[in-house]
C-alpha cells in the first residue's frame, strides 16, 4: 500500500510539471533581446522592415506580405518560425548575421515553439515555472507503519 501511495503523490507532481506554460515576458521576449540572438537588432521598429520585436504588442501586430507572423496555436505554420528554420517561401533564413544560430540553441527554438502552439499568450493561463511545485520535497514516513484503514502522510517544502 506504502508504494500505491508513493506513486500516486509523485504521479502528481510529475504530472504539474507537464502543465507548465511559456511565459512571454520571462522566456520569450528575452530570446529576442539577447545580443546573440541579435533579433531586435533588425527588428526593432525601425528601417525597412515592418516586423518589431521589442514587445509582446508589436510582435502580435507583425504582418508581412505573406500574412501573420505568428498564427497562435500553429508553431509550423507561424512566419516566425518558419523564417527561423530557414522554410519559409520568401526571404533569407534568420538571424541573417547567424542563420544556424538555432540549430544550436533547440532549447530556444523549442521554447518558442510551445509558446505558440499553448495559444502565443502574452499572459499564460497555465502553472508557470516561477510558480510550479518546488523540486525539494521532503516527503516523512508515513505512519502508522503497518496501517490498516488509514494512514498519515506528510512532507515539507523546504524554505
């Protein structure tokens, strides 16, 4: 009964972590900050391109002649990542001073990816990382120790 009740409580836990969504503010918008990345180098407003990647707002505004840059809730058929893979029908690969930075960085690409495939929300409706369950869970004896209708199980959440 001890390990029924083992998996269960860690068959949750491990189950929360699933539910985590990509925070924009946190894990996306520094993507396109980040000086190896370079995006907001070009994509920042201004010069001839219309796409600005400083903000959640103007990166959701972003329209190219081929249609929206990002279709929430379809990473592969987003412009966004499209053009970061090198697939899209139009136009050079980016970063275009780095084109393979992304085949480096899949942890980047990926993030993205799952961004816009949970909705691309600017605001997660998900368990975000800065509020999942802590990974240091101290979890006591259950007692009593034989049991037979009940038991008692409790753990702590170290500071």
């Amino acid at each position: 009964m001890k390990k029924i009740w083992f998996f269960c409580f860690f068959t949750f836990i491990g189950g929360c972590t699933l539910l985590q969504a990509v925070d924009y503010a946190n894990e996306i918008q520094p993507i396109f900050n980040a000086d190896k990345a370079n995006c907001i180098m070009c994509h920042s407003g201004s010069g001839s391109n219309n796409l600005n990647l400083t903000s959640y707002d103007n990166l959701m505004d972003g329209n190219s002649n081929n249609g929206p840059v990002v279709t929430a809730g379809d990473a592969d058929n987003s412009i966004l990542i499209q053009k970061i893979l090198g697939t899209a029908s139009f136009g050079d690969q980016m970063p275009p001073n780095d084109p393979t930075y992304f085949d480096s960085h899949q942890d980047e690409l990926q993030l993205i990816k799952d961004w816009i495939n949970e909705g691309a929300l600017e605001v997660p409706l998900g368990i975000t990382k800065s509020n999942t369950i802590p990974n240091n869970i101290i979890l006591n004896p259950i007692y009593p120790n034989p049991f037979n209708s009940s038991a008692t199980i409790s753990w702590d959440l170290p500071g």
